[in-house]
C-alpha cells in the first residue's frame, strides 16, 4: 500500500513539531532544575545570545555567491572538479561562520582545557605516550580520555613537525571539512551517477551542522571516515580486480585508522552494509577487514588494545557529566538537535526518499544515528559528535532540485540556517 505524498510530508512535520518541542522545553527545565547537566541551551551545549555583528558578513556573502554560482558549476563543470569547488567552498563557509566572532574564536575551542591540544601540550613522544596511554589516561584532559589515541598521535606528530600550534590543529578541522564533502560527493558519483551528483553536491557546501565543523576534531573524524567509506566504495564499483584489492585494502586501513580517532566508527556498519546491498558487491570484503585489522594488531603491539580503550571510555563516560543526563530524554534530544543540524532542505528530502537515487545512503546513515542513540555513548554534545553522519543525511536534499530555482532556493534556506544557529548560538565549538 502506498502512503500518500500529503500523509508522509504531515507526518514528518508533525513528529518534527513533537520532538523539538521536546528536546527545548524539557531541556531548558532539566538545565535550570540540574546545571550539572551542562547544557546551557539544552538540548545544545552552549549559551543562547544573539550577536549580529559585521564579521558576519563574508560568512553571509560566501553564501549568497555560493547559492547562485554552485548550481552552475555542477551543471557545467567536470564532476571532480565541480567537487573539488564544492569541497573548498564547504570549508570557507565553515571557516568564515567560525571567525564571525573574531578570529580568536577559531582557536578558541582548541585551546581549551578540556581538548586535545591542552592535552597533550606535555606529553612524551608518539611511542612512549601510547605505551603508557591507558595507564595514564585518567590523568588527562576530558577529550583526550574520552578518545582513542589517534589523534592526540597526529598533533603529536605535528608537533615533532614543528607544527604544533594551535592554528595547526585547527587547520586539520577544516581540511575534513573538505575531505568529507569530496569523499560524500564522489560516493553519490559512483552509486547513483552524474545527474544525482548534480543535484546532491552543492547541498553539501551548506547546512547548519557547519556551525560545530569549524574547530571541532569530530569534523577531521568526519572527512577521515568518508574517505575510507569513498575508498571501499570503489572497490564495490570498480570492474578492475586490481583497483578493487588496492581500494578495499586503501579503505579498511582508514577506517582501521579512524577507529583509533574515535569509538564511533563501527555504528557507520549499517551505511557500508547499505551500500553494499546496492552494488552487489562482496568481495572487497575480505582484503579490507585484513587491512583494517593490522591497523589494530599495530597498536595491541604498542600496548593500547581498542577494546580496553573502550571500556575504560564507557568507565569514565559514566562517572561524568553523563551520570546527571538521563537517557530517555537525550535519545529524542539529540535527534532534535540532529534535524536542526542537517537543516530544513534534508528534513524535507526524507519525505522523497522512496524516489530519490540517495535513497539508501540516507536511510544507512539514519540507521547508524539510531545505533549511535542507543549505545548510550552520546547523551549531548551530538551537534559535534555525529558530525561523521551528517553529510551523509545531507545528501537527502537533492532530492528537492527538480529546478534550478528550487535548488537555489532550498540552498538559501540550508544557508540561512547555519548563519542563524552561528549569530544565535554561543557553542563549545
């Protein structure tokens, strides 16, 4: 029995309506009832204060150009190139959101005592701190306790670089913001074509989650895990038995290595398994999982074994700020702040889903969300935490350019979205 158009569009606005409602007023009871609970602007973890400044403005024109120009580009442009625009526009919009309160407020977030950065600012070299890692991860800053290893390993690296700053390691949010938005562009390529591309791409350059990519390392962990998932993608397209070895083996060794950026990575199964159903493809399978599996035997010799990481996360997880956030309610939470998040033209490309060629991108990433919801790792803080999915969400949009107009139009409204979430919203990051 088909459902129809109307019903569907009244549902999902209506259940939208429901959730918000929720995540807002409960949480601005829970705040004032619990401050423990740091939300400060629950269901989002910051402090609601409108600031329309002037520094607002390149943010404003990056996206008044990128809305008429974009459309344009992936209409006349090469795919890789046109992504390549895309992918370097995604990261200005995000950029110029981050400075609209000064340039210090893109380093800000790294900086803080609670990151990755202060973390490490007296560790001992990359060897010796992961030998030691889960023997002295109590003692070390909230995030870099709450992560695997990874990417305290990479500043550390950059550091031994001499590249170590604080602008440094801002720099690698922004480069995942690119990364993502080539590596979700090229899967929609290579799964449903150059005509759903062009509908899709521009979508990925704006949208409100832009707010929290840029100086958060969930946005590296984002274009880090797209980029595996892109990589695997290949192998199940490619006709080439070589290209499809050397790709499977390219994307079980990053996202083998993304799982060493954050605990996350596995609840991205059901997108992978998604794209796999749609393809028919299995046999990249095999080299992948070996590939991604030495990236584990590599660290279990240096003495820090994924699964003790876990469990000593889940441990000090629940002895924080968790143990005052109750589950039920930040289960519908965080998914209303993840339809805030994805923005207007994704919410509404869900109600096209059964026509649209992203179909089973969309309902793959919708399935890891429910998985990441249910694990009980992510009560808050998921405007950062699930930015490894919302890209793929995004990519739901294309479904509404039928024309040109309403591509622009709904581009604007995503647009639109972010600068208002940026000038009413004082964020962690």
């Amino acid at each position: 029995m088909r459902v129809p158009y109307g019903l569907t569009v009244t549902a999902v606005v209506g259940g939208l309506g429901v959730l918000e409602w929720y995540g807002f007023t409960r949480g601005f009871r829970l705040n004032d009832r619990l401050p423990a609970v740091k939300l400060g602007a629950g269901p989002f973890v910051g402090s609601w204060d409108f600031r329309l400044t002037a520094l607002v403005i390149p943010a404003v024109a990056i996206a008044a150009v990128g809305v008429w120009i974009l459309p344009l580009i992936v209409e006349r442009w090469r795919a890789w190139r046109a992504i390549g625009v895309v992918a370097v526009a995604a990261a200005g919009f995000a950029l110029a959101l981050a400075a609209s309160d000064g340039w210090a407020a893109v380093i800000a977030p790294v900086t803080d005592t609670t990151e990755y950065w202060s973390g490490i600012a007296k560790a001992k070299p990359a060897g010796s701190y992961l030998t030691t890692f889960l023997a002295r991860q109590p003692g070390y800053s909230v995030h870099v306790r709450g992560h695997p290893p990874g990417f305290t390993l990479l500043l550390l690296l950059l550091r031994w670089a001499d590249l170590g700053s604080a602008w440094a390691a801002a720099a690698l949010s922004f480069i995942g913001v690119a990364l993502a938005v080539a590596a979700v562009g090229f899967t929609v390529w290579r799964i449903s074509g150059p005509d759903t591309l062009r509908r899709v791409l521009p979508f990925l350059a704006f949208a409100p989650y832009a707010v929290w990519q840029g100086t958060s390392a969930d946005a590296f962990f984002s274009g880090v895990t797209a980029t595996g998932i892109a990589l695997l993608v290949v192998a199940m397209t490619t006709t080439q038995r070589n290209v499809e070895i050397a790709s499977a083996i390219g994307g079980g060794l990053v996202l083998g290595a993304a799982c060493f950026l954050t605990f996350g990575v596995p609840t991205l199964a059901p997108l992978v398994l998604g794209l796999a159903w749609r393809t028919r493809r299995i046999r990249w399978v095999v080299p992948a999982a070996i590939a991604a599996s030495a990236i584990f035997v590599a660290f279990a010799l240096h003495h820090y074994g994924w699964f003790t990481g876990l469990q000593h996360t889940r441990m000090f997880y629940a002895a924080g700020t968790a143990k005052f956030r109750p589950a039920f309610y930040f289960f519908f939470a965080n998914l209303a702040v993840l339809a805030i998040a994805v923005g207007p033209a994704a919410i509404a490309g869900l109600t096209r889903l059964r026509q649209s060629p992203v179909g089973v991108i969309v309902v793959g990433a919708l399935a890891c969300v429910l998985l990441a919801d249910a694990s009980g790792l992510s009560k808050a803080e998921t405007e950062r935490i699930w930015l490894i999915y919302m890209p793929w969400i995004a990519v739901a949009a294309g479904a509404l350019a039928t024309t040109a107009w309403r591509q622009r139009m709904w581009l604007g409204a995503q647009a639109a979205g972010a600068v208002l979430v940026q000038v009413m919203l004082v964020s962690k990051w």
